[in-house]
C-alpha cells in the first residue's frame, strides 16, 4: 500500500479526534469476557488494525457487529471459544494478539493464540520479540504455556488462578494482559510494577463495569479479586487518542493552518502540552477542543527546544517523532533510546541537511524546509510524521507502505480531506 500526496495546501476546517486505538483494541479484548452484550462507542472502526482482530475473533464464533457511520462497536462472545485454524489463519498481522488468550481459558481452560504479528517470537523457532513477559503471567495464574509451530497454546486444566505478578520492567501489554486474566481468575490476583497509562485505566474502567473487583495502589500496584468466571455485559465510550490530538496540533502549526480539533483529552496530555508551551506555542483552547492558528507562535516560529522521552505522564515514545517534527521549525535536541529509523525516511523531505540520528539522541538544526520526494514508512508514527512532511512540502511525494499510518488513524483519507489535503492511497506495493 502506498499514497501520493500533492502538498503545499494550507489546512483549514474542523477534526474530530477518534478513539484511542491503544485503548479500543484492549477493550475489544475485554468484551469478549462476557456471554452479555457489551457495547462500545466512540469506536475508532476503521482502523486496520481492528479489521484484523475482529476478522480473527470472528472466526473463534464472537458476534461483532460494526456500526461505521456511528463509530461503535457491539459485541456477544457466547460462543467464543478455541478453534483448530489453519497455519494461514493464524498469521494475524497485529501485535496485540495476547490479549485474546483469557477469554477462551475461562470458556475451554485452554486458548490457542497467533504469535504477535503472525511471527513466531520469543522461545519460538523464529527468534525474534520476546514474548517472556506474558509467559509469566499465564504461568503465575496456573497455566502451561507451549510454543507451536504456529501459535502459542496455553492450558490452565483447573482454570485460571489467582497469583502475584511481579513484573522486572515496567509493562503495558503485560499489565493488559494481567488484568484481563485475573479478573476472570479465581482468588486474588496482585500486580506488582504494573504500569497504568491512560489507556490501562480505560481498560479498568470498563473491567469495573462488567464486574471485576480491582483495586490500584499508588501508581504501579493492582489488586484484583477474580470473579471465577465470566464477567457481565456492560456499555462504554472509548478515551479519545491523545497521540491523534498531538498529531493534528503538529500538523495544523507546522503547516500554517487554521484548524480546529474536537475532543482533545487534555486530563492524559498535560506534560505533553506543556512542552508545546515551552516551545512557544500558545494554543487557543476550551474544555473540549483547541484551534490552532498561525498567531498561536508566540514569537512568529516555534522555539528551540531540549528534551527527553520517557514513561506516561511524560512524552512517550508514540509521541516522539511529532517533536522531531516540530524541531524542524526551530532547533532543539531530542533524546531517546532506540526508535530512529524514520529520521533517515523523514530526511528524505527536507532540504539540506538537519537530522542526525543515533542510539539514544536524534539532533535536530532548524529551521528546515519540507521538500517533495519519495520515502518509506519504517512505524506507525514515523510513518505519520513522513506524511506530515509531505503534506507540507510544495509538489508531488510519495509515502511506500502508508498503511502503517492507517493502522493507527481513523479514517485518515478522510479527515485529511476535509481539511483540504490532497492524499490518494492505493492498495497495491510499488
């Protein structure tokens, strides 16, 4: 998949900000916990990675149905349950796969699972992520864990119970992944060193509203007192995406434009907020919404900046390539380990040179200007900053594999469009 995109144009017109995929996908998970119908709104529906979960969960017999137009999703899982499938169907393209095991332990006491992204990982013949974490959390609550050929099988014969979880690095998919089994376990379940991002807390929200009993303490630890079963249906809006809203605020000042972004979830993006501040950036906001103009540069260019990426409340990693962005109006240094392949694909769109990346620091000298080319998309965000710099750039570009940005933007072609872009994707590989 890749897009065309004819840049130059001024953005202008009014984006409502999706819900959280980071969010969705777990909920989605959550659901599934239940023979009750259980719905859920503000459902980012058009993500890619959505089709391919709710593709998978359909074929283990859960009942979705999809209401685009109104963004919600209702889901009746009665018959989920473990599945003999193909090697082909197992080659699901998402990560987040491990999210699918609880519901089927707590129906069958067993769950055939895909590896994340349809590769065998960790102790598997294929090498490659490590899967060790949430092998953990299924051994702690009484289940054996086998590594197949093609998917990872996980057998608790007396079902799942309660145990203490002692992560030895701070985790969000296995505190996901924690929750959603000890919630349906038997006995306590304890959580030590979990980590509780905006989006964990949706997940426990919702958790809550189907039944299961958990308690947080202080900012890492969780108790949760299982409910030895399936839990109940329950109805909730998915938090709206704090990295989506960071997005269109980049785009709209690096672009010059005058737009303005509905459902902005200030209350998960204070520090990040407060960077754009010290960026000299005054953004023109309300209790829902913030309209960005080009007299929201204080000083008529963005500021030069330093800073570091880190753990929520801070600037996470997901957030990191809009500052990198951002950087290029000015000059400033970023700092984080790991995560700069796109610099090289960004540099690609801009005159001169003014990125310099290595482990651990990405160096940026601005002001830099956007030029039209050809670039690849090595991440979901990387690949959102790629088609930034595009849309800025005067002419005709190119973005290789744009469906990495699909997988993290609702209905992207379309809240671009509206806004006055001209982006055209197509299905095939060029």
């Amino acid at each position: 998949m890749y897009a065309t995109i004819d840049g130059g144009t001024r953005p202008v017109g009014r984006v409502r900000v999706s819900g959280a995929k980071n969010s969705a996908t777990r909920l989605l998970a959550a659901a599934l916990l239940s023979d009750e119908t259980v719905e859920l709104s503000n459902f980012p529906t058009k993500l890619v990675d959505v089709g391919h979960k709710i593709t998978f969960c359909r074929k283990l017999g859960a009942d979705i149905e999809i209401d685009h137009l109104n963004e919600a999703l209702t889901i009746k899982a009665s018959n989920f349950a473990p599945k003999s499938l193909t090697r082909e169907e197992f080659d699901v393209p998402i990560r987040t796969t491990y999210l699918l095991a609880a519901a089927q332990i707590v129906r069958d006491g067993s769950a055939k699972i895909p590896y994340p992204g349809g590769c065998p990982i960790g102790g598997g013949s294929g090498g490659g992520r490590g899967y060790d974490l949430h092998m953990m959390v299924w051994q702690s609550l009484n289940c054996e864990v086998t590594e197949r050929e093609d998917h990872i099988e996980i057998v608790a014969p007396t079902g799942l119970k309660g145990g203490d979880i002692n992560f030895p690095i701070s985790t969000v998919g296995g505190t996901e992944n924690a929750l959603l089994c000890g919630s349906v376990a038997s006995g306590r379940t304890q959580i030590f060193n979990a980590y509780i991002t905006p989006e964990v807390e949706d997940l426990i929200s919702l958790l809550r509203l189907m039944g299961a009993q958990i308690s947080v303490y202080g900012t890492s630890h969780i108790v949760i007192e299982g409910s030895s079963g399936r839990l109940s249906g329950a109805r909730m809006p998915v938090m709206a995406d704090r990295i989506e809203a960071l997005t269109w605020i980049v785009y709209a000042i690096l672009a010059k434009g005058e737009v303005t972004i509905d459902r902005v979830p200030f209350d998960s993006m204070q520090i990040p907020l407060i960077h754009l501040q010290q960026a000299g950036i005054d953004l023109l906001r309300n209790t829902q919404s913030i309209h960005v103009t080009p007299d929201c540069l204080v000083s008529g260019n963005v500021q030069p900046f330093e800073l570091a990426c880190g753990a929520h409340p801070g600037i996470i990693s997901d957030m990191q390539a809009f500052y990198v962005m951002l950087a290029l109006a000015a000059s400033g240094t970023y700092r984080y380990p790991e995560r700069i392949a796109f610099v090289a694909e960004l540099a690609k769109l801009v005159d001169g040179h003014h990125l310099d990346a290595q482990k651990g620091r990405i160096t940026v000298h601005g002001p830099a200007r956007f030029i039209a080319g050809t670039a690849d998309s090595t991440d979901l965000r990387g690949s959102m900053a790629v088609v930034i710099a595009a849309l800025c750039a005067v002419g005709s570009s190119t973005i290789k594999n744009a469906h990495m940005a699909l997988r993290g933007y609702n209905d992207l072609e379309s809240k671009l469009s509206k806004l006055g872009a001209r982006i055209t994707v197509y299905d095939e590989q060029i």
